[in-house]
C-alpha cells in the first residue's frame, strides 16, 4: 500500500462517542504550523494523560460520531504527529473522515466493534481486517470508495495530486 | 426518477443526470479558507505543486478566526495569507472585515444553485441561498483551489418539513437548536438536509442564515433552505426538488406551539424548552458568529436592551458578522443602545466562538451564547459552561442575569 504501513500490531486506546475536534485539539493551540505543537496538545481536555501514554504507531478507538464539529485538519494532524498510527471508530464525522485519509492517516469504520481500552490489535489495512488479538474477535472495516483508497495509497492528497495533477475515478 | 435539490445541482454541475450514492468529480464555483485552515491550505498547495488558484475571482482568503491576531506566532500565519492573496491576485478579506461566511454572501462569491467549497465546517450556511455548500479541511481546499474541482459522494437527503408559522418572539435560531436536539449531532452525518415548509418561507435571508449554518451541526455534509420566499437584492433562479425525489428520511413538525429553546452543556443536541434552565444563573453574554452575528440579531437585543443597563454581575460581548453589519447598527442606533446598556463591542469575526482570544470565559463561569456550539472547551476554557440559545434569549439573559425566556419583552 505504497507509503501507508499496511500491517500493523499494536495496543488500543479506547474512548466513547462523539468526540469532536475541540476535545481533540482544543481551538486555541490550531493556529500553527508547527506540528510538535498539536501533538503535545492531543486530546489534552479528554485524557491529560494519553500524551504521556501513547506509543509509536498506537491504535485510537472510538465510537461514533468521532471527529464532529470544526473542519480542522488539525486534529488528524495531532493524532498522526503524536503516533496514532490508524482510528477505528464505529463511525466518523465526514470532515475529519476526509481529513484523515488526505494527510495519510488510515481510519476504519466498524459499525459493531466492540474493543477495549489496552487490547492488542493486528489491523491489515489492504483487507481493512482487525483481529482484536486480547478478546479473540476478528472484525472487517467498511470499504473506503476507491478514490480514497488511491489517496491513501499515496500517503495522501498531497502526494496523490504531486503525482495524477487532478482528480480521476 | 426525481430529484433532490443537491442531486440537482450536482448533476448541472458534472453535466450528466445523479443519483444519491455516486461518486462524482465536480467543478466548484468558489473556494475559501479562514486564518484556521488557510495557512495549511497555502502549506498543500504549495507542496501539491500548485503554482496558481483555478480562478482568482472566485477564491479567497478571510482573517476572522483570530483577527487582530492576538500573538507573534498568528501574525506571521496572518502575514503568510496576505502574501499569498497578493501573489496570486485573489481577495484577501482583512481583519474586521468580516467572519468568512458572512463576506462571502455579502460580496457575491456564492448564489443560489452554486457548488461552493469553504475550509470551515459552517460552509453549509450557503444552503440559505439554495446553494450547495460543503466545508472541508485544508488539504481538500488547496486541491480545490488549485484544480477548480472537489470529488465528492452525492449524498441521500433529509427532508424536514415545519408546518405552522414560529409565534412571536420565537426565532430561526430556536427553530433550528429545536431540529438539532430531535436529529441529533450524528442523525445526518454524510447526509444533505433540505429545509421546507410554511416555517421556513416567511424568513428573512439572515434567518434561513441561521438555519443552514447549524446544518453542520446535525453531522450534514450539506443543509439546504426550499428557495420558495427567498429574496436578494439581485436576479436569481433557484433549484427546487422534484415531486419523486427520493429521501432517505423525512420528520414532519408543527413548530407553531415552539417556545425559545437552549442547548445545554455540552453538545449542541443536548436541547430543551428554556423553561427546563430558566433562573440558571449566568457570568457572560456573548452575540456574534456566522450562526448569530447578522443585524437582525443585534437589533432584537437592542429591542430587549433599549433603555436598560445589563445585570451588574454579567459582561456582554458583541461581534457584528461583519464590518457591513456594523455599519448598519451603527446607522439605525442599535449599536449605540447595545454599548448603552452595558456591551463591550469587539472587532467584527469570530471572536470568543472558537476559544482563541477576545473573551475566553474563567472556570466555574457560566456562558449564554448566540453561537452554535457549546462542546467542552469551546471557547477555550474547558471548566466553563455554554449554553446555547437565540440572540433575544443572550440579550434577556444578560438583563436578568440568568437564563430567562425572552418572550415577555418582545410580545
């Protein structure tokens, strides 16, 4: 899958529904292009301590409706810089859902999971299956259409448009 | 088979007949990004390969998310934008100028049956002008810009019909949080709204504002007003949906019984009567936002305020949409009864609304807002409370000094 890790194994950290994007990065801190900075902010008015914890190529999981509210790219940004690797929530927001895919960051949607905070997850991005490893429950994503799965393919709109100069199906 | 309006639209745009469901590739009539999304949007287009915007005309840059910026770090993003607009011979609106939504109806970059793509999630305000409107983040805005096209998938649609005329002292902004809280934040996510119905056709453009811009809000990726009573200051045609489109849902209210309504903490959908929160007991008022900020909405405070001082344990914030809006409370007197009363006036923009500057609330402290969204941390303090409600609900509120229902000064 090009320049997006297909395989990945690594733990889950596991919120509820409806996290929107100020809780994601809060307004205040999105006005930069320094991305160290949205990073250290991540998910600060959610779990203070997911900064401290979170892993190099870690799995955030979540519920519905996550990434609702303002169209900031930011905070797929902040997710990605702080090393979240992919997102699997049961659903997304369309904006962020967009947003993720257009800066390289995979996001799964699995209408039914049912994953826990800790769980050791092997996610195959190609197939788009997950193999909760802790609980022993295996699960497939939603298809992404094909036009975000040749962005994602490229690590994202950036180099998807360096590459084609204009949109194709 | 019919079609909805965003079918519609869509389908004039690509130049073939679409159905809900398709993938489609579209020319986009206009683009614009705010100093939240723009400075990353130069940083892809420029990494993209762009060299020059599709159309100077019909893109532009806005400084009102923290405008005057507020630090070193903002002024230099700010200095990025002016640069950029200059270079590429496209408008940049500067501070006080107005907030992006607001100057882009103004100004004419957006009108009915237009695709219009804006880097700020209250795009969909347009669908006021029976537009289709999306907001995206910043890398979809500089492809965008850079190739006059969005892809996009042609979404199902939600009709909401409200038969029944508001009653007096009830306003667009308690019709719409009442169709947030029964759709809910999620209820139309990926989905088109169309508005319809007797409710809607006596509203002025400012209110069909109102309603369109909390689209978002409910998750749409579009929310478009029935055009029927629509009126603009210049020649249009309007796109209307065909008697067999097809929805995928459809409510059905009777809104003439509707009292004001408040969003309470913290989500836009949490909604009740105001009488579930009358007498809560509040530190700070604030009116402004592309939900909220438009004349309409500073002169039915200035109606509740004429004459009165606010509660003395309150501070009142006021930002015009725009510097027009401005001018035009500044001409008819309702700006200087607002300072009168005890408003403290801010530069036109988006002000305290996304948290960054110009009235960040203290911990414990209880806000009354105009604006459409309370989430935690909003407006930038994550141990303070936002109420959401009608601009007449701030104004009464900050009279009383806690959340009051508004229908008593203006019936």
């Amino acid at each position: 899958m090009g320049k997006v890790q297909t395989t990945i194994t690594a733990k889950a950290h596991v919120y509820g529904d409806h996290i929107d994007t100020d809780r994601i990065i809060p307004g205040k801190y999105t006005k930069t292009l320094d991305l160290s900075t949205l990073a250290n902010h991540v998910l600060e008015d959610l779990d203070p301590n997911f900064n401290k914890e979170v892993q190099q190529g870690d799995i955030l999981v979540a519920g519905i409706n996550f990434g609702c509210g303002s169209s900031r790219e930011q905070a797929p940004l902040a997710l990605k810089q702080a090393g979240v690797s992919v997102v699997i929530a049961r659903d997304f927001a369309r904006i962020f859902f967009r947003n993720a895919i257009n800066i390289g960051l995979p996001v799964l949607e699995i209408a039914d999971h049912n994953i826990k905070k800790g769980a050791k997850l092997e996610i195959d991005l190609k197939s788009g299956s997950v193999k909760d490893l802790t609980a022993n429950i295996s699960y497939t994503a939603t298809k992404l259409p094909d036009i975000m799965i040749s962005i994602l393919n490229e690590g994202g709109l950036v180099n998807y448009l360096k590459k084609n100069g204009n949109y194709s199906l | 088979m019919g079609q909805t309006i965003s079918e519609k639209i869509i389908s004039k745009h690509v130049g073939y007949k679409v159905h809900a469901g398709e993938l489609v590739i579209s020319n986009v009539d206009g683009a614009m990004a705010s100093d939240t999304t723009g400075p990353l949007t130069i940083k892809a287009f420029r990494e993209m390969g762009g060299k020059k915007v599709f159309d100077p005309n019909k893109c532009a840059l806005i400084i009102d998310h923290a405008a005057p910026s507020p630090n070193e770090r903002i002024a230099n993003l700010h200095k990025m934008m002016r640069d950029f607009a200059k270079e590429q011979g496209m408008r940049l609106f500067e501070i006080g100028e107005g907030i992006c939504h607001q100057v882009m109806v103004e100004n004419q970059y957006v009108k009915p049956g237009d695709i219009f793509i804006g880097a700020d999630s209250h795009t969909p305000t347009y669908g006021a002008l029976n537009a289709f409107a999306c907001g995206v983040g910043s890398t979809d805005l500089a492809a965008t810009m850079m190739t006059g096209k969005i892809w996009l998938k042609v979404p199902q649609t939600i009709k909401i019909t409200c038969n029944g005329k508001l009653q007096e002292g009830v306003t667009a902004k308690d019709l719409i949080l009442f169709l947030v809280g029964k759709v809910t934040v999620s209820g139309a996510t990926y989905q088109a709204i169309e508005f319809c119905g007797e409710a809607f056709e006596g509203l002025s453009l400012a209110s069909r504002m109102t309603i369109a811009n909390m689209s978002s809000e409910m998750g749409a990726k579009t929310g478009i007003v029935h055009p029927k009573g629509l009126e603009l200051d210049y020649d249009f045609s309007v796109v209307t949906p065909d008697e067999d489109a097809t929805y995928i849902k459809t409510f059905e209210f009777d809104v003439s019984g509707l009292e004001p309504q408040v969003s309470a903490p913290e989500s836009p959908d949490n909604v009740h009567n105001i009488s579930n929160y009358e007498g809560t007991k509040i530190n700070y008022a604030f009116i402004g936002t592309c939900c909220n900020g438009r004349l309409e909405d500073l002169d039915i405070a200035a109606q509740i305020l004429k004459g009165k001082k606010i509660h003395p344990d309150v501070r009142m914030v006021i930002a015009p949409a725009s510097q027009s809006v401005l001018l035009d409370a500044m001409s008819n007197g309702t700006m200087k009864t607002l300072i009168e009363a005890g408003a403290s006036l801010i530069t036109s923009g988006c002000g305290p609304c996304v948290g960054t500057h110009q009235g960040v609330p203290a911990d414990g402290e209880v806000v009354i807002s105009a604006a459409n969204r309370n989430f935690r941390g909003r407006m930038g303090n994550p141990n303070s409370n936002i109420y959401l409600g009608a601009p007449s609900t701030v104004a009464a509120s900050a009279l009383e000094g806690q959340i009051s229902n508004p229908k008593k000064y203006l019936v």
